[in-house]
DNA sequence: ACACTAGTTTATCAGATGATAAATAAAACT
DNA sequence: AGTTTTATTTATCATCTGATAAACTAGTGT
C-alpha cells in the first residue's frame, strides 16, 4: 500500500535551540502527564513531528527530561498574593478561604498538574515531599492560625499536628476534586465554586461549634 | 572474586501450584503496590527466591498477573456491614460514621492498597470508575440521605450531584490522610480515629448550620 | 553563489525485558 | 526401587527502548 502524501505537512522548519527545548518541553508535560512515566521517548518525539535522537540533544537523557516536566510544574506554584489573602483581617475568613481556593484551584487543579504531581509522588521525588512541605507551612499553617481566631481560640501555642490534619481534610477533600475529575475521571459538578463555598463554610461553622463546648 | 554459599539457603522446596499461585500474587500485590506497574518479572521472580519463567507457567502474560493484583485488591472491599451502619437510626450519625470510617480505613487505608488503587486509576483501569461508582452508590448516597435527616431537610428528591460532591470532601479528605501517608510519605497524625472524629463532628455541625438559615 | 555553522535525520548499538522451549529434578505412584 | 509426572530451571529469542555517531541539509554570513 502507497502512502499517499496528501496531508498538509509543513517543510520541516528548523527552530532556534531555546524554542525547540520549550517545544519539547510543553509536549513532554503533556505527553508524561497521559502516559505516565513510562512513556517512551520515540512517542514523544512523534507527537512533536520530531526524530527521537533529536530529543537527546536537547535533554541527555531520559531523566533529564522528566526532571525538566517535574520543576515545570512544581516551579513557582505557590503565589505570595495568597498568604496575603489567607490573613487579610478586613474580611471574613470564609470570604478569604474562597478565594485563596479559587485562585489555588485555577493554577493546580488541571489535568497535567495533577497527574505529574501523582506520578511524581508515587515514584518517591524528593521534589513532591519539600511541595508538600512548604504547603504546610506557608498555607495550612497560616490557616489553621486563622481559625483559632475565627473560632476565639488564643493563639499562643504552636500550630500542633492535629490541627494541621484538621486543616488537611479540607484541603485533600478540595483536592480530591481534582483527583477524582482528572484521575478516577468521574462525574463532578461544573461549577467547583460553590463546592469550595459550603465546603469552607460548614468547616468554619463547624469548627466553631465544636470549640465551643468541649 | 568467589561467592561464598554460606547463605541459608532452603534446598528449593516444590510448592503445589495452587499454594504457588497464592504465594505469586502475594508478593505482586505489594511488588507492584512499591514499583508501579512497569516492576520488572525479573525483580519480582528474585523476590519470590524463584526463576523468572516460573510466573509465565501461573500467569501466561504480565498483564494477567497484574490484573490478578488489581482483582485482589479491589474485591470484596465493600463490605455489607458499612451501609447498616451507616443507615441505622438508632445512632447519633457522628457517631455512625466514627464507626464506618474506623472501618473503612482499616480495609483501605493500606499501604499496598492506596498505592495499587492511584496506580490503577493513572492507567484508566475500568475497574477503579466501578469502584469509585460503587461507592457513591453504596456508601456517599445513604449519607447523603443520612445527613439532611440529620439537617432537618426534607428527603424526597434524588440526592444531588453538589451533594455528593459536598460528601464527597470528607470522604476524599479522609482519604487524602492515606495518600499523604502512604504516596507523599509525609508527617500525620498517629491516631486517625482523632482526625476523624474532629472532621466528621465539624462537617456535621456546619453542615446543619449552614443548612438552617439560607 | 559559495562556504560554513548547526539543527535535524538516518542508521545503529547495547542492554533490558516479556516471553518460549527444552532440559532438569523433586515428588508421586506402582 | 523403578517409573511417571510435573514443578522448576537453564538457555534463548524477539522486540523494545534509551542512547550514540555519522550523514545530511536548512539557514546564515561573506
């Protein structure tokens, strides 16, 4: 059988070394966030109209460029304007919390960040656990200071174990979201909004009322 | 340089096929649970101490020893128990889903299954969108309907999508303990019954709280 | 127009990996 | 004990896959 070279194929532009690494890079995070880490270098190459060798000169090897996809996604994540928002005192901490997930969820909560992520904490990266880390610190820590507040706790001691996890069940039940909308692919509703709006509000309210009493 | 045979060796015992194929998928279940699926016959074969021909006489094809894998650790992990708990009106609902999530974490929250469980889900494995519909079925529905008794709603339209999801937060950050445990390898609370409490009571409380006024 | 530079392709390797066939030996049977 | 059966190993294949070297050619400067 003939193959026919009907189909509009560019003539093989060449590109300057910066712009092909980023080409290859763009597609590498798409390509590695379906296949998984296992996927091979030759399909990658295809998917880019690219010769596999011509990969090795941009990245040396294989792992090279799974580590040029892991700090492509993980660089700069973590926005300053959202400890800002977290413990801006002016408004209600429901209205703060909304928001700060509104804006966490625009810049993570997508299918290749997702998916990298995943397969990168269950390869054991050095990369996911320091993210993971710095999470605590910069955003549930912050938080959970804030909820004593919201709850009339005094805030003299150190933030313990127990109300980070607290905090983490809001947090990885929002996540999970994500999870179960780009990985299970399951039905979730459209609008994550309002989802984020009673979540954080019964969290509030309810961890208000159990302050209370005990 | 010479090996010494000063190793305890066994004088390779014959095992009846039946108690070798037990013992196969055994250890392939927490093989692949640690490696992901692209773990090597050949690592898995010297972990068992036996040849790597030997598992194509049990399993004819890699994909059919995984498949073993993702059968034993999806099956029977909805246990009947779960819904009568959760539906019996005898008990305070805090108190009915304290038991329920005691459970269900003790089946689930495994190393070897949460990791086989994301590990499947990456690969789109059918088996994982049953599983998680099963369990909105089974499991998220029944405490959807649980909660607006417990709310005060009334209780005759089809539960929601935005009420799954709202359940579903708890129940993905509950989950997410697991994944931060045992995929993240980061720091959590030692006793989870605590985190489960404190989250079930809040999301009880806020969820009749925030259920009353609108 | 010619030569040079460098981005890209062609050809190919070496090792890994899933899988098979034949040889071996432990257990079972007579 | 001798024979048969079959669990297990040894040897090996075909293919895949990451990686390399050399050939080729589009673009650039003179």
């Amino acid at each position: 059988m003939t193959v026919r070279k009907t189909d509009t194929k560019l003539p093989k532009k060449r590109l300057r070394p910066e712009n092909r690494e980023q080409q290859i890079l763009d597609e590498a995070v798409s390509f590695f966030a379906e296949k998984g880490i296992s996927g091979k270098t030759r399909e990658l190459a295809d998917r880019l109209g690219i010769t596999q060798p011509l990969l090795y000169r941009y990245f040396p090897t294989k792992r090279d460029l799974i580590e040029g996809v892991f700090e492509k996604v993980y660089l700069n994540k973590l926005n300053p304007e959202w400890l800002k928002t977290i413990t801006d005192r002016d408004r209600t901490l429901q209205d703060r919390l909304c928001e700060f997930y509104r804006s966490y969820s625009a810049a993570t909560y997508r299918y290749d960040w997702i998916r990298v992520y995943m397969f990168s904490a269950l390869m054991g990266e050095e990369m996911n656990r320091r993210y993971t880390k710095l999470i605590e610190k910069e955003i549930l820590t912050p938080i959970c200071v804030e909820l004593r507040e919201h709850c009339g706790l005094p805030s003299k001691k150190r933030v313990s174990q127990a109300e980070l996890d607290h905090i983490w069940v809001l947090h990885g039940g929002l996540f999970y979201f994500a999870i179960r909308k780009h990985i299970y692919h399951g039905r979730v509703s459209k609008n994550f909004s309002v989802v984020v709006e009673r979540a954080v509000n019964a969290m509030l309210e309810g961890t208000k009322s159990i302050s209370a009493d005990p």
